[in-house]
C-alpha cells in the first residue's frame, strides 16, 4: 500500500496519554453520555468484568464509534479506517495468524523501524507485545472498530482461514478422505452383495434367520442402552438436583449461530436472543453466513441488530457447504473463553447462559462440554410434531442425562452444547465433512479423555412435522452416524485404548445399535406373523422356548421405551402429550425410510446436507412457551 505516514498524525501520537482523564469523564464532558448512564454502567461493571466501554455499547447508552474515538483521545493514539486505508499485506506474515487472530489486532503500516498495529482494544498492546516473537519491530498502536478489524483479519488471511475451516480435524478423525466406492472398496461391497444373493438363492431360510439374529442382537443392545439410562436418571431424580453454585466471575461467551437460506428466521431470531438475561458486555453472539447466500444476508442487512450481535461471512470455496465447516471458519473470531452453538429457530431460555457459567465453574477442569436439553414449541402442530417432541423429550430429559451419568460417550445434539474455548481449539474444531458433526465432536472429547455433562436448561425449538422433510433431516443425522462410526473404527484397537471395555461397548451399543435397528426393522416386523398363527423361518430353526424368548424382548423393547417417554413428558409442559405416546411405535417406522435413503448417499452423496427448512411454524410460538 502507499506509505501511511501522511494520513499518519504523529504530532499526535508525539503528545501522549490524556490517561490522567478517565473514560467516562470524556464522555459526559463531550456530551456523548449522561451522568446517570455513567453510574449504571459503573455500577455494572462492579459485578461484570469488561471495560467501562463496552459495557455502555452493549446497554445501548453509546455507539462503538464515539467509544472509539474516546479510547483515542484519552490515550493520544491515532484513528485509522482500515477500509479506505487497508493494511500492508506483506505485514501479515511477519508473525503466526493465531497471534494477530487471538488479540484482534491487524499489522496496518510501517512507520520507520515500527509497526502500526490496528487494535480496537489499544490496553492489550502488552499482551500482544508479549506473545509476539523474539526481535519483533517494535509497536505502535493505532485504533480502529472491531468490525472493521475483523473484516481485515478475513481478507489478509482468506485462504489460510478456508482451508483451515475444512481441514481443521486431524485427518485421522476426519472423514474428508471418504473414498467409499474405491476399486478396493467396490470389489468388498461386491463380494459382500455376491455372498448374500448366494445365501438366499441356496438357502433363503438361512438367510432370513440370519438377519433375525442380526435385527435381534441390535434390539437387545439399544433397549440395554435405554434401560440403563432410565435406571440411571431415576436414581438421579430420586435423589434430586444439587443447588446451583454460585459464580464468583462471570465469562465472557461467544454463541454462534450458523444460518444458511435462513430468509424468513432472522427478524425472530433477534427478538429471542434480545429476552437473554446474560450480561450484554459479556455476550458475544456472531450469526455466520456464507458469503453466496445473498438471500439470508439481505434478510440480516434489513435486520436491527443489537451491538453484542455481529456477522461473520464464510468464503465460498469448492463445493463444500455444511454447517461444521462455517463454525470452523467462525471459531478464530469468537471472542469467548466459553463457545456456544444454537441453531437459527432456538429459543433458548432467558437465564440458559447464566446456568452454563455456573455448572463450569463448579465442574472439574476435565468436564469441557455441556449439553443443554433441546425441546419444540410446536407440538400443537399435528401428530408427527407430537411425536417428534416425545423423541426428543425421551432423548435429552431422560437416556442422554442417563448416558452421561453411566460414564459413556455422550453423542451431542447439534445446538445448545458449549464448549471450552481451549478444549475444541486442542481437538481440532468440527470435522467439516460429517453431516452429523456434533455426534463426532462427543466422541472425540471422549477420546481425548475429557467429559461432556447434561444441564437441566432447554432451548425450544421448530419439530420438524411434515414427513418428507423429516426423513430427509433424520436420513442426514443417520448418514452422520454412519461416517461417524466407520471413521472411528478404522482402527478399533486405538478407539478401545482411548475409550475403555466400558464406553467402547456404550459407543457400538449407541452407533452401531441405532443403524442397525432401523436398517433390520422390517425383519422385526415378520415376526408378527407369529400371534396371528402364522409360520416364521424362525420358529423351524430355534427351540419354541427362544421364539418365546423374543417375544418377552419385544415386550420388554416396548415396555421400556413408553416407560421413557410417559417419564419425559410426565411435566406440566408435556403432561398433554402422555396419551400420545402410546403411538410412537407407528411413528419409527419413518425412520426406516430415512436409514436406506442415509446408506445410499453415503456411497454417492456422502458429503451432501439435506437442508431442514425453518420458519414453518409462527415464531411468535417460541416466545410464547419459553418461561
């Protein structure tokens, strides 16, 4: 770029620190503040850890930009618009992009032997000296917004961030080398095809008894699973809940919110966010866009976006479009020790993050994720939106609690999960090729020998309740699980060591035992041949007292799952749903459809997102069942 020393006012920066004047009093006196703004965010910060600066932008008492040019004046530095004036790009490569990313700081120009460095946050210069390596030029700080930071951090590093946003997984915990349909692995599925049309045309009963016992064994390990954790939460809930601790220090949480053909969710997106009781200097809540989707951000651009609200827009690069690669791309511009996801129709529950502060800081420093409960606020919609609320119920208030409880993997819903900062830096972010990234994100936290714990906070929701388009987002979860299971146990004897006996058969039990439930549900469904006097292949090859045997399973299978889902709705909120769960068994059978549609893309769509349409249900819905 042109040399910045013209537009640079070194007189300025010759004359020094007004430090002797305080912020606040260069605001009342400029008139940009009242005196009594002034005491409430005084006030405030008595109890929230920020500066006094982005405490009065978060309450809506001053724009970012006065506060900026009062960070100027009282520290004699210079302003500098890093869109008309952009920065030196040969400066970039002077030090790691992780230091200028960490302390939001972009080199700007050089000034004789130093470096001006652009910095929203000019108090931090120190630190950033500090981080920086041995020799570096020397420092001098110059200020610009933050948004404008950002937007000069995404341009001087663009495809180093791309490409770090799709292969941020280590590759052994990736599945971005999916080859199904290699020679090698067409000639196995070949052979595995050829094996299993000999065995039927040769003995078409031994084939069918086969699958039985396959169908069966996956029962039996899924009801284990399910028994297991009802007993589990029972014990929990007989005992009830320990008080919640209090928080000495509150931190700072970054939520990021991925939306992608998100046209008519943003206007009640905001509205939700806006009922948080969470210190507003101390959220920061980002809305990550990809950068074709001009849909979506018109929709945000016509949108009021509250000051802890900012937009972060993903690159296009090949064809990969999935939600894990946007959050890896959005990862190095949150700002939180803590990192959240919620989905674009979430409604969370006003004091959800206040919850998540606190079950942290009580928990032990191996627990790096919490799961939230996820819940729907259209139920009312029809039967399949009922149903879909008792799944989900069932799932996240009664199995997931449990699961946790027994010490297993904890397979992670795709929103409300929050995760240390340092935690998912060291894993690596998300796999940006898994379509079902949050149930691989809970396995890798168990193989790096960390936790994930279940808090009893909810955010509500849109129940997907119309069939098509719920087997095409049931199909694109069992497609994850899929890719999920194959990639971790390309070497089964490192999952083992990394897991334990115990979790590894948890992790089978809940992968394996789901794919395999809804792939083989259709066998199950022969042996209703049984009660209505028929002959099954199964009655010739086992004694009658196994056929009897199975029958109790099924009961027990049945029995367990309407105890689960009577517990999960058994609240004030759900009570109406209890005669409802009486017909979940022909609600499953949609999952079936979705399983073949899942095992088929696997092999000639593996990394495609079949995109769940928001928006369907009248968002005034979520605000009105939040409590």
């Amino acid at each position: 770029m042109s040399d910045p020393r013209p537009i640079f006012d070194a007189a300025r920066f010759a004359a020094g620190p007004d430090t002797h004047r305080l912020l606040g009093r260069i605001l009342v006196e400029t008139g940009a503040i009242g005196a009594d703004a002034l005491v409430h965010a005084l006030d405030q910060q008595t109890r929230v850890d920020a500066p006094l600066g982005e405490i009065l932008v978060a309450e809506g008492a001053v724009d970012a930009a006065t506060i900026l040019s009062a960070v100027a004046a009282q520290r004699g530095l210079q302003s500098v618009d890093l869109d008309a004036a952009p920065p030196d790009e040969d400066l970039a490569d002077l030090a790691p992009r992780r230091i200028w990313m960490r302390h939001q700081a972009v080199p700007w120009a050089r000034l004789g032997p130093a470096i001006l460095v652009a910095m929203a946050r000019p108090d931090r210069l120190e630190s950033l000296r500090a981080d920086l390596p041995a020799g570096f030029p020397p420092l001098i700080a110059v200020v610009a917004p933050e948004v404008q930071i950002d937007r000069a951090l995404a341009r001087g590093f663009r495809d180093a961030l791309l490409v770090q946003a799709e292969e941020r997984v280590a590759a052994r915990f990736s599945c971005r080398d999916w080859r199904p349909v290699t020679p090698r692995g067409a000639a196995g599925i070949a052979a595995g095809l050829v094996g299993l049309a000999t065995l039927v045309a040769l003995s078409p009963q031994m084939a069918l008894v086969t699958l039985c016992w396959v169908a069966i064994l996956s029962l039996s390990c899924i009801t284990t699973l399910k028994l297991l954790g009802l007993l589990s939460r029972l014990s929990d809930l007989l005992h009830g809940a320990p008080p919640a601790p209090g928080v000495a220090r509150l931190p700072r949480i970054s939520i990021m919110v991925p939306l992608f053909r998100e046209t008519e969710i943003a206007g009640a997106l905001v509205r939700r966010l806006r009922r948080l009781s969470y210190p507003k200097a101390l959220l920061d809540v980002i809305l990550v866009l990809e950068e074709k989707d001009t849909l979506t951000r018109d929709a945000i651009a016509r949108t009021d976006l509250p000051p802890w609200m900012r937009v972060i827009e993903v690159p296009a690069r090949g064809g990969l479009t999935t939600k894990p690669r946007a959050l890896n791309y959005a990862l190095d511009f949150c700002r939180g020790e803590i990192i959240g996801i919620w989905d674009a129709e979430d409604a969370p529950a006003p004091d959800q993050l206040e919850q998540v502060a606190a079950h942290f800081a009580a928990a032990s420093p191996e627990v790096v994720c919490l799961q939230g409960m996820l819940d729907y606020y259209n139920p009312h919609a029809n039967w399949l939106a009922r149903c879909f609320t008792i799944e989900y119920a069932s799932w996240f208030r009664v199995i997931l609690p449990g699961i946790a409880r027994l010490g297993l993997v904890v397979p992670l819903g795709g929103t409300t999960l929050f995760i240390r900062r340092d935690a998912i830096l060291e894993m690596g972010g998300w796999d940006a090729h898994n379509v079902t990234e949050d149930a691989d994100l809970g396995l890798r936290i168990a193989r790096f020998g960390k936790r994930t714990e279940v808090i009893p906070t909810a955010t509500w929701e849109e129940a997907n309740c119309r069939p098509w388009p719920w087997i095409k987002q049931r199909s694109r979860w069992l497609k994850g699980f899929m890719m999920t299971w194959a990639v971790h146990m390309r070497d089964p004897g490192q999952l083992l060591r990394d897991l334990g006996w115990w979790r590894f058969l948890g992790v089978q039990a809940f992968f394996a035992g789901t794919l395999a439930q809804f792939l083989f549900a259709p066998v199950l469904w022969s042996f209703w041949m049984i009660p209505f006097g028929l002959s099954h292949p199964m009655s010739a090859s086992v004694p009658s007292g196994v056929v009897m045997g199975f029958g109790a399973l099924f009961l027990l299978t049945e029995a367990v799952n309407l105890c689960v889902a009577l517990l999960a709705v058994s609240g004030p909120r759900h009570r109406f749903l209890m005669p409802w769960a009486f017909t979940m068994p022909l609600y499953f059978p949609l999952g079936v459809i979705a399983v073949w549609k899942a095992l088929w893309e696997v092999f000639l769509k593996p990394f495609y997102w079949d995109k769940t349409r928001h928006g369907q249900s009248p968002a005034e819905q979520a605000l009105d069942t939040v409590p």
